[in-house]
C-alpha cells in the first residue's frame, strides 16, 4: 500500500482550518504541516492534527519535501507563495481567488508553464448541491431555453469587524467582497453558461470599510445573462438561485449544508459525506410549484481530483484557463462600476 500523499498548508483560518484541512484528511491525504504565525490558530493545528509540524515561516514549508503545498492564507499572500512553492517544485492548490487581478494570476500562470509544475485554484463551490443541480436540471432540459439567472451571496452583518482582513483591507491588499465572494459567483456562472463579458458592475461600501455590497451582471456569448450579488448588509436576503427558462424556474432558496458541517468537525471520511448535503430545489411554473430532485453536493470531489492529477496524471480539477477568465472579469467589474 503506497504512502499517503504529504500536504502542508499555509495558513490555518477560515479556509485552512475549515475547509481545506478536513476535505484533506477526508480525502486520505497526510497533512504533514501547517504554517502560520499566529499562536491560537498553532494551538488550533496540533489540537486538530496531533503529529503535524507546525513552524511559523514559509520558507520552512518548502523546504520539507512535500507533495502538494495547500495556499489558505491572505489574498494577498496567494500569488508571491503560489510562485515560491512552483519554484520549489512542488504542486499548489490555490484558495480563491488565485490572486488580486488578472495580471498577477497571469503571472502566476506563466511560472507554472515554465517550470512545469501545476497550480489550480479552489473553486469548491462548483461542487455545491446547488451547481450540480443547475447541471442536472441544463442536461435534462426541464426549464427550457433558460435566458437568466440570479445568483447571490446575500447576508445581513450591519455591525462590522475590526479584527476581519477581509472587510477591512483595500482591493490593492486583498480585501472586499469582489475578491472575497464574487469569484466563487462568477466562476459558478462561467461554468453553467459558458464566456462572458461584465455589462454592469456596481461595486461599494455601505459600512465604511471595504467593498461589501457588490452586484456583477454578465452577459454570456451564449445569451444567459448572470445577475450576481454578493453583499454584507442585505436584510431580506434573496433566494440562493433563481434560474429562468421559457418552461419553468428552478429556485434554491439556500447553500447545501457542507461549509456548516465543515465549520461543525465533520469531515467526508474516505471522499464521501454521511451527511445529507443536499440543497431543496424547486420548479416554479407560475402559482404551480413542483419539487425537482437535488444532487448531493460533495467538495471532496475536488480534492480526490487532485489526488489523481498527482497520482495518476489526469487533469486537474479546475484550470488556469478558469482562473483567469474569473480574474479579468473581476477587473472588468472594478473597472466599469458605476459607484
């Protein structure tokens, strides 16, 4: 039986403790080291892995031998680290977004092709209920020829948070929620519905610290047009998805639940979760409403691709082609908002 594969994380927040550690471990790779600079979120790592190494300097995780190095920490971070670990010949799996603009993530891009070494970004939400659902519903053609969707991230947060990198820092330093939920929106919508250019872009701040109220509307080559909104101070948030088709409407009012079986210490032990993880879908058919049977959402599939790439040379899960189409149309939203 061979050896698991030897991961090292950086950053262990959010999306390195949350997210990445337990699709990881549940995937059957070996998280053999954790950095971060941070003396709670050490704590955090031995308590969560007892045998890993944990050290506070990047350079330290390079230089362990490892097979793939995960990149969780602040987007600022993602493309000097992504760069450094590819010149260190080793494999890296990016969190969104890959990195601050189009032409950093480029960069990034050019250096995996010179040296060889592959990079991939975490679009984990393609792997949602709600996006293999939309994919079934497409396939089968229940809703017709579909001319709309409305996609959000809406939450309602008015008191803000000092201690947030995230609501606090400027786009230049990674913060804001074009970088933070809009590429998880948009790579969703690129997937269902194919290139798109930004025809309207509002992006500001209602609180005073950075961008959290964030609407992106694409029109695809493919006639879909994308109403997208990611926002912080929503109070009546909208339904998750609504997407239109001459038929019918297929409506997902919410997430499927894996982020909060994530967040809770569960983990899909060997790829698959024991958990329902389905969202509840629905055709909407003016007053008639029917119930369509939803996919079961499962992150770890992203991950056991990975594992395959690494193993057995198939292709990685997301591409930088994907990467960077997210990336120019994330600046073509800062470019042309109107606020």
């Amino acid at each position: 039986m061979s050896s698991p594969l030897r991961v090292g994380i950086a950053g262990y927040g959010l999306a390195g403790r949350y997210f990445h550690a337990p699709l990881l471990k549940g995937c059957g790779f070996e998280v053999a080291a954790i950095v971060t600079n941070n003396s709670q979120r050490q704590d955090a790592a031995r308590h969560d892995f007892p045998k890993v190494q944990v050290v506070s300097d990047y350079a330290d995780l390079l230089a362990m031998g490892l097979d793939l190095i995960v990149i969780a920490t602040g987007n600022v971070a993602h493309a000097p680290e992504a760069i450094a670990a590819m010149h260190a010949g080793i494999p890296v799996v990016v969190d969104k977004p890959m990195a601050l603009d189009a032409g950093q993530t480029a960069e990034v891009i050019a250096v995996s092709k010179a040296t060889g070494i592959p990079v991939s970004v975490f679009f984990n939400r393609l792997w949602d209920s709600d996006s293999l659902t939309i994919k079934k519903a497409l396939s089968e053609g229940v809703l017709g020829k579909v001319f709309r969707l409305d996609s959000r991230f809406e939450r309602f947060r008015p008191d803000t948070n000092a201690q947030s990198w995230r609501e606090n820092l400027p786009p230049a330093d990674g913060g804001g929620n074009l970088l933070d939920l809009q590429p998880h929106l948009i790579s969703l919508a690129l997937d269902w519905f194919g290139p798109a250019h930004v025809s309207f872009s509002a992006v500001r701040s209602i609180r005073g610290m950075a961008d959290d109220d964030v609407v992106v509307v694409l029109t695809h080559d493919s006639g879909v047009d994308s109403y997208l909104s990611a926002s912080a101070i929503v109070g009546a948030p909208g339904p998750r998805i609504r997407l239109m088709g001459e038929k019918a409407a297929l409506v997902i009012t919410e997430l499927d639940p894996q982020e909060g079986l994530l967040r809770s210490g569960s983990f899909p032990a060997g790829g698959n979760w024991s958990e329902e993880t389905r969202s509840l879908a629905q055709l909407h058919l003016g007053d008639e409403v029917r119930p369509y049977p939803a996919v079961p959402g499962n992150y770890a599939a992203f991950y056991l691709q990975v594992k395959a790439a690494l193993t057995q040379g198939a292709a990685w899960p997301t591409s930088t082609d994907q990467a960077l189409a997210v990336a120019q149309l994330i600046d073509q939203a800062r470019e042309i908002s109107v606020r």
